[in-house]
C-alpha cells in the first residue's frame, strides 16, 4: 500500500510538473504570436509607461474589446429553438424501408429516433398526469422539462415545479445521477444515520412503495422512491417547515400511477 501511495503521489507530482510545463510553454508561444502580430500590423510593443492593453497613444487597439486576434464578441442572437419530437410511426417506417435496402445504420438510427419519440411522449403525458398544485403551491408550466440524453429509458427525465413566495417543491422523474448512491441504503443494513441529536436520512414508505427522506440544513428536504434499478422519483423541498410538512407534499402524488406508465411495477 505504501508502494501504491509513494507511486501515487509520484504521479500526481509530475502531472502537476507536466501542466506547469504546458502553460509556461503556451504563454512563451502566445506571445510569440502576439508580437508576430503585432509587428505585421505595424504596432509597437508598449513600454513600462504605457497604458497596459492599449496602443502607445493610450488607445485600444481592436475596436475596444480587448480581443488581439480580431474576433469580435458576441452580443447578439436568440439561441436554439426546440425541435419538433421525432415522429414514431414515421422513424419506425424510415427503418423498414432502410433494414430493407439492407443500410443497418440507418436503420438502427430510425429506431432509435422512434424509441426517442416515445419517450418524450410519455414524458409529456406523465406531466400531463401531475397535480396541478401542491399544498398551495402552483405549478411553474415554464419549468416543465421532458428531457432524454439518448435513446433508453435511463436516460429520460422529466421535471416540475411548484412554488409560491420563497417555498419550492422540485419533482423529478427519472435517473438522478445525483442521488444515486442513496438508493443503496435502501438495501443496506444501516438504513438511519444521526449526528447525535437529529436524523440526517431514513427509511420510509410512500404509499406501500420504500423510500429514503433526507434533510440538509442549506437545502432543505429530499424524498427518494426508487424506480426499477437505475431510476428514481425524486422530490426537493425548500422551505419546508416540517417532515410532515413535505410528506404531506408528496402523498399528493400517484406515485403508482407514475409507475405504471412508465412500464415499472
């Protein structure tokens, strides 16, 4: 073991040695490249007296964006728009003709497209299925989200939130990298954990279905139900006053009827 570490720490250090090297070796060549410029451009190198990042005369030299490659910045355009779900009954059309005429590769990509569109759609109609308030907290239609990285039901995600003046309950359906390593202690046999006055995580049931509540001071409360292996129910309350408080919150939801649509039992 302590081969291991002296190895280790061995490697770190000339990691950090090589990176140091990298940088002293790409300032050396920036500014090659700037005075090469700056030369073909007919500027002189200031001097100690003069105003740093400007022209001899105390000028900026590129239209005062401070960019000496002559790019300019960015100050306009409206981003990405969203892009219509992929078609199911015409992807999986896409990938007969294309298995047909034997182009695998675009084959499997239709099917992939159609699997994609079917999880979107049934993201949409498991928002659809949400309350739509909680505890007096309206829902914010601008933060629904239905969301899938690839094709793969591990992959999807769908979001939403309630909320009124400073007190927010965040729900969200799916693989929650965040929170994954909870879902151990449902199955492991330390299932409570204590500072020695209050529990920070437990075990609980929501509706027949196991779960674990935590509560973090900064952050407030969070209830996880577990969803097949990888996926998960997760419900983030801020603001709330008590534990009974939020576990009111989420027995408003159908956490079966959540399930169900989903294909898990």
């Amino acid at each position: 073991m302590l081969g291991v570490a002296m190895c280790t720490a061995a490697g770190v250090s000339a990691q950090g040695f090589m990176k140091k090297l990298k940088d002293k070796a790409s300032d050396v060549a920036n500014k090659v490249v700037d005075k090469k410029i700056d030369q073909a451009v007919g500027v002189n190198e200031p001097n100690a007296n003069s105003n740093s990042g400007g022209n001899v005369d105390g000028s900026n030299v590129g239209g005062g964006n401070g960019n000496r490659s002559g790019r300019p910045t960015n100050r306009v355009g409206e981003g990405l728009k969203n892009t219509t779900p992929p078609d199911v009954n015409q992807q999986i059309s896409e990938a007969e003709t294309a298995n047909s005429a034997g182009n695998l590769s675009d084959a499997r990509y239709s099917i992939q497209q159609a699997l994609l569109g079917i999880e979107l759609q049934m993201g949409k109609e498991i928002l659809k299925s949400l309350p739509q308030a909680v505890v007096g907290l309206a829902k914010d239609t601008l933060e629904d989200r239905v969301t899938s990285t690839q094709w793969g039901w591990a992959n999807l995600t769908i979001q939403r939130i309630y909320k009124k003046d400073d007190k927010q309950l965040t729900v969200l359906v799916g693989n929650n990298s965040a929170y994954a390593g909870f879902m151990n202690i449902l199955f492991a046999g330390n299932l409570t954990e204590s500072n020695g006055q209050t529990q920070n995580f437990k075990q609980i049931k929501v509706k027949g279905n196991k779960a674990l509540i935590k509560f973090d001071q900064s952050t407030g409360y969070t209830v996880l139900i577990q969803i097949g292996q990888s996926g998960m129910i997760t419900f983030d309350g801020v603001n709330f006053v008590t534990e009974q408080d939020m576990m009111s919150a989420v027995n408003t939801f159908d956490v079966d009827g959540i399930k169900k649509m989903l294909g898990e039992k």
